[in-house]
C-alpha cells in the first residue's frame, strides 16, 4: 500500500479540468460561498473563447431535443460541450427538471459533455444572481461551446439575450407562434430563429412570416437578420445548419462584438449582485421602512438613499 | 376687465381635485423633476381609498376593449375612474398607443375619466421607475377605481401584479391559451381570469381546463381561487361580473391584506428608485468597471461593493 499524498488544492484540479473539481466549484459558486472567489477568477482569466449560445423557447417548443441534437452533433465535430438548464418558471412545472435528468444520465459516460440544472428563480422572475458565476465557470474550464438553456418565460427569455454571446429562439409552426413572437416583441432578441418541429403543417407558412416581420424593424445594411431555420430536432435535421448560423453570427459580431457581449455579461452579474444586495439590505433596516412610505410618511426617493447609504 | 388674482399654486389645484394640475403633476413625476414631490406626499396622504386594479394580457387577448368596457360599466355606477396604460415592450410595436389616443379622444368630455398613457420601459424590461409614482398621483387624487393596464409580455405582467391591489389577466378561447398560461407560471399572478371573447368556439373548455389547472397548485381552505368569468368585451357582455369578482377579491384581502399590498407597492417603487441610481452611478463612474469584470481583473462582488459605496 503507497500512502496517499497530500491532497490537490480544488484550484490546481479546476485549473487541470478536473470534472469533479468543476462541478465542486460550480456547487460553491451556486451558494456563495467565498471559496468560489479565486475559482471564479481562474475561470475568467482564460475565458473568452467558448462560444456562450443561449437557447430559449416557449414550453413545448422542443428546445431541449433541440440542445440534445446540438450536443450530438457539435460532439461529433469533437467539441467539448457543456449545458447549462436554468428553470427559472412557475414551482407548479417539475418537467424540465426531469427530462434534465434524463439527459445527464445520457451524456454521462462522455467527459467531453458537462450538464447541470439550476432551477432558481431571480428575485425579478428572471434569472438568479448565481446563474452567472456558474456560466463564468463553464466558460473559464475549457468547453469549445457552452449552452444556457431556459424556458421562454418572462424575464428569463430577455435575460438570456442579455448574457451569451448569442441567442437561439425555437418556435414552433403551430398557433400562429411566429406572429405571436413578432408581436410580443421577443423576436429581437433571437441571432438565429430555429422553426422546430418543422414535419408539422405550417412549417414553411411560419418561416415565410418571420421573414416578412423581419422586414419591419428599423435596420440597415449593417444589421444582422437572424437567419429562420427549419429544424426537427427529434430527427436530428437541420442542426448543422443552426451550427453553422451561430458561427456566422460569431463571425459577424467580430473581436469587438464578442468584448462588448461579455462586458454585457459582467455588467448583468454586477448588477444582479447589487440587487440582491440592496435586497438584503432592506431586510436588515428596521421593517417599516416600506410600510413608512406606504403611508406616505417617507419619500420613496429618500427610502432610496436610505438603501443606498447602508441606514 | 378684471385683474386676474395671484396664481394658486399647483399644489393646491391638485389637492381641489382639478384634472389640468393632475396632469401636469404627472408630467413632472414622469420626468423625476423636485417639484414633483410634495405633490406624491399630498397624493400619499389621501391614498388608500382606490381600487387599485391591473389589467394584463397577451397582445391580442382584447384587455384594452376590456378596460373601456370597465370604464363604461363603472361610470354606470357613478364612479371615477383613472386608466394608466404602460407598453414597455417591442419598439416596433406602435399599436397601443394609437388605441389609447382613441380612448382618450372617446372619454375626453368626462370628467370623471382620466386617461394617460406611459410607453416607457424599464431598464429590466418591466415597468419604468417612473411608472409607480404616476399610479400614486392618481390614487391620491379621488379616483374610485385606478386600473393600470399593460400589454402581458415578460417582466411587465409580473410588475403590474406586484404593483396593484387585485390583478385581472385576459386570456382568449384560441389556441391553448389556458394551457400555455398554466405552463408559463401567469396563472399564479391572476386574482381574477377573464376569457374574454367568449362568443368563439373553445371558451367552454378553456374555462374548464383553466379550472381544473388551479387545483393543481398548492392550496389550503384559505386560498383564493381565481374566478375565471367568460367576458365578450366588445359586446359588454360579463363586465359587472369581472367588477363584482374583483370587488369579492378585494373582500377577501381585507384591511390587513390591501394593507400589505400598498407596501409591496411601495417596496417596488423604492427598488426601482435603486436599480435606476446604482444604473446611473455605474455609468457616471470609470467607464471600464465591467470591462475590468469581464477581463477577471476585478471580481463581480468587488465591483457590486464599489457600486454600492458610491465609487
């Protein structure tokens, strides 16, 4: 028997792409913990090159057969993956949570594959304060593509645009789907529009539409019409080509689309941090202070300054 | 010709009840000018009597028909009513606002009617900062029934239930309205269900599913089950059942649960007040501070800290 030797520090084994040190880290990172620190600034300094797609779509969409077919497929280029599912919906939905379990269990053999679920909802409906840290760590631990997946949901759906690099909403041809996007205004946070289930009666109809819609906006020739793509992700077609869109939306953005989209990333993990802080915060302070301004007994400007001051 | 007397301050003229310094009292709220404040003391002072009700639906549901049929019911009864309509979403979407100019031109005679429409979005994609101490001004100036009416797409529905005593969601028969509005978590928000255009094949069993979706949460014997009513608002069909449900929901709350939400009210309107401020203390300071985060210079947390302190 050979004495074991002291044990590897988690940041040498995160820094190694050690799995189990990824998936301790992201655990720290998910509760806060200060040990997440020097982690997460690992994670950042060699960040910057995974390709962050974010994939959104109402319940029922097939989004996640859609991430599914992408893993197949960008496994099959030999690139490493790693999906992030954030559920940040109704308490009543258990079903993503499940299918997220099926999942893992399927890629659970390959190491180039990472799948993790958070179902934590932000304290605005959208994403939580810890969704960020946890995508910084999946971009730092040397995955060529990393996919946040969420139900287009609310805030969530605009959240998601506001933190990848790219943005992949899958409709559906059914119910008149694509003019619902256009109209609820979601469809100017897409990059690439994916029409999944597209073996169903009005596939060509919806695309035709989204083209159309497209037109409408304010653009010029610099503006970049996300490409409308027929997908049945269940058959695994047309996911090269939603490939293919990403990275010609990649190629688009340039060096300095792609800084500032991150700079957009850390702003929102910066301002979801003072958020929740500030919300502590009011915790604290002695409990009336809204009901003081509820009856008028306070400016809601000066309840304000009084958050901001620290009381 | 007589000489005309001193000018009476605005203050008073908004405390008199007259409808030009409401206005003008608003455009200064809108706009977070000084002079607005002792007018939201005043309106804070007197607050607490209206009926503070929001009204929110998917794009196409009929909730602005809904409201002029609310508005017309209500005037019925003797009542003064005031409608803040808020369209934070698409920038390509023009349509509210051109239904408002119409409303307003139809109740301008009355006095007893006060429309004002808002198509401000918030820095999160939910309601302006400026939005709550709008609604203020007009539940402080005498109105029996305040509706806040928003277009249900992302944040704002969330906000508008946060931000109103009693939340009434228009749905329609077409399409699964009531499943996808069950999937999507909305049901939560809705104090009261309009399916509204009920005169369609499908309202029966969208009233139905509805139903039998809200046995599904989790609830005790002192749970409020949200009346779901079939309205045809452009026929006025249903409209003194939505008024008497809303009024039972009021019951229901009672002194102690209003109470509690003109402080969720208020809690929302300081909040926003502090995301708006740390937003503009963040551009004010170094222009790098989120580049800095995003290089992995400097940590999120330090940044949030920095934000907070004021630089």
């Amino acid at each position: 028997m050979t004495a074991p030797g002291p044990p590897v520090p988690l940041l040498d084994r995160f820094r190694a792409g050690d799995p189990r040190a990824l998936a301790r880290a992201i655990t720290l990172a998910e509760s806060g913990m200060e040990g997440a620190r020097p982690l997460l600034r690992a994670a950042r300094e060699r960040a910057g090159r995974a390709v962050v797609l974010g994939v959104t779509g109402s319940p029922g969409s097939g989004k996640s057969t859609l991430t599914d077919g992408l893993i197949a497929h960008l496994r099959g280029e030999g690139r490493r993956v790693a999906v992030l599912a954030v559920d940040p919906s109704s308490p009543y939905s258990g079903g993503a949570i499940l299918g997220d379990r099926i999942r893992m269990l399927r890629w659970h053999a390959d190491e180039g594959v990472f799948v993790r679920s958070l179902a934590s909802r932000g304290a605005l409906g959208g994403l939580s304060p810890r969704t960020l840290p946890v995508l910084a760590l999946l971009e730092g631990a040397g995955f060529d593509w990393v996919i946040l997946e969420t139900v287009g949901v609310g805030q969530s759906e605009v959240d998601v645009a506001a933190v990848c690099d790219h943005t992949l909403l899958v409709l559906t041809p059914a119910g008149g789907d694509g003019v619902q996007a256009f109209k609820a205004g979601i469809m100017e946070i897409a990059d690439v529009l994916a029409v999944n289930k597209a073996d169903l009666p009005g596939a060509d109809r919806t695309v035709r539409e989204l083209r159309a819609a497209q037109g409408l906006g304010a653009h010029d020739a610099h503006t970049w019409f996300a490409p409308v793509l027929k997908t049945v992700a269940s058959q695994g077609e047309g996911l090269a080509e939603v490939v293919e869109a990403v990275l010609a939306h990649r190629a688009h953005l340039g060096e300095e689309g792609l800084g500032e989209r991150r700079e957009r990333r850390a702003e929102f993990e910066v301002r979801t941090l003072v958020q929740d802080r500030v919300l502590r915060r009011a915790r604290e302070l002695s409990g009336d202070l809204y009901a003081r301004v509820a009856r008028g007994e306070l400016d809601a400007d000066a309840a304000a300054d009084e958050l901001l001051s620290g009381g």
